[in-house]
C-alpha cells in the first residue's frame, strides 16, 4: 500500500494505491481478499467507534494450465435443535482453483411415500477458497416427521452449478443424526474463459473510447462553424 495511513480534513478525500505482490511460484487460480479503509475514535466510557468499508478482491493468476470451478458435498447431516426444529448440514469441498460464493435450495421426498418438502432456502457461510471446505445450512421451517427422507441439494455460484443427493433421517429428539453419504446428480462447470473475459472487457473499452473521441470531434466541428 503506497500510504498505510492517511489523515485527512473533515469532508476532505484522497486516493490510495493497493499492489499485490503475486509469487513468480503461485499456481494458477483464482484467490480472494479484502482491502478495508478503517476510520476509529473513542467516545466516552471507554467506547470505541469504528467506521469501516471494504473492497472485495477476486485476483485471477494466470498459468499455462487455466483453472476451473467445481466443488463436491461430501456429506449431509441432519439434526435437531433443542426446540425440537430439523437442521440439514452440507459439507461443500472446493475442488477447484477458484474461490465460491454458494447459494442454493434443498428439496425433500419421503423414501417410502409420495409426500413432499420445500424447496428450502440454504443459509450461506463464508466464502470457500480453493482447496478447502465449508459448511451450507439449510433449516426447514417445517414440522418434519423423521423419514427417512430422500435430500436433493442444489447448489451454484456464479455459472456453475451442482446437484448433490443423499437419504437422511432426523433424529426423534434434539440431537445429530450420522453423516449421510452423497452422490452427484448434475453438474455443469460452465465458467466463462477468463481470455474471453478480459479479451470482451477490451472491446467495450475500445468502443467506449471511440464513443468519446466522435463526441469530442463533432463538438469542435460544432464550435468552429
């Protein structure tokens, strides 16, 4: 950062310079960060106040073998809460050189009948960098009996999209039921080329640019007549 800190006047602004360094070594993918600008006081009492903004940074490392997007759910767990209320948890592995930012809904069929459940909206934890793991919610908001129940968990981030199943049963009372194993019912890794991104990204640029110097131009011929 060209100013670790600033002091500035009131209603007054100023420009920072952020460059990260990247390995010659670090291999190909997509890692993700955050720069925070903070501004503190100290109030009274001993409180402190803190203003903060951030910027998320997606940094895309080029190589000679280009990284895709994907992931597996290992396993899904139900439960119950002390209020007697039922809780699916995925395990969601990043198997691929991109961070992703999941969302998602999980549908329920009883094994041994034709009644049905949700979809449910997923309750997302943070963002999974590649290579690691992280944990999607999904607490119904339904008196569900035990099951045993078929769970079709589908997940996407960005464009790329998942179908996960296994057969969970919940527990009879507050508690957590064994991991169910998973199978993948559908997936579709259809990230767009990173060259094709930057490569759009220069067109409109270009055109940008053209729309801009034709104004100007038609604004001095305009002027000289």
């Amino acid at each position: 950062m060209s100013d670790g800190t600033l002091e500035l006047p009131s209603q007054s602004a100023a420009e920072n310079t952020v460059t990260i360094a990247v390995p010659a070594d670090a291999a190909p993918g997509e890692s993700y960060a955050i720069v925070w600008a903070e501004v503190s006081t100290s109030g009274g009492d001993g409180v402190k106040l803190v203003n903060r903004a951030g910027i998320r940074i997606y940094l895309d490392v080029r190589g000679s073998n280009p990284a895709v997007s994907s992931f597996t759910v290992d396993s899904m767990t139900a439960a119950r809460d002390a209020e007697g209320k039922p809780t699916v948890l995925a395990q969601v592995h990043n198997t691929g050189g991109r961070a992703i930012d999941l969302k998602g809904t999980l549908s329920l069929t009883s094994v041994s009948g034709s009644l049905t459940a949700g979809p449910y909206t997923a309750k997302l934890g943070t963002t999974v960098a590649p290579g690691k793991s992280g944990a999607v919610t999904v607490g119904p908001n339904d008196a569900l009996a035990d099951g045993p129940w078929t769970a079709v968990l589908e997940l996407t981030s960005g464009r790329l999209k998942g179908s996960t199943q296994a057969e969970i049963t919940f527990p009879s009372k507050t508690g957590t039921a064994p991991p169910a194993p998973t199978h993948t019912t559908g997936e579709d890794n259809n990230w767009p080329v990173p060259g094709l991104i930057l490569g759009s990204l220069g067109v409109l640029l270009l055109l940008a640019a053209g729309i801009i110097i034709f104004r100007a131009a038609k604004k001095r011929r305009h002027q000289t007549q």
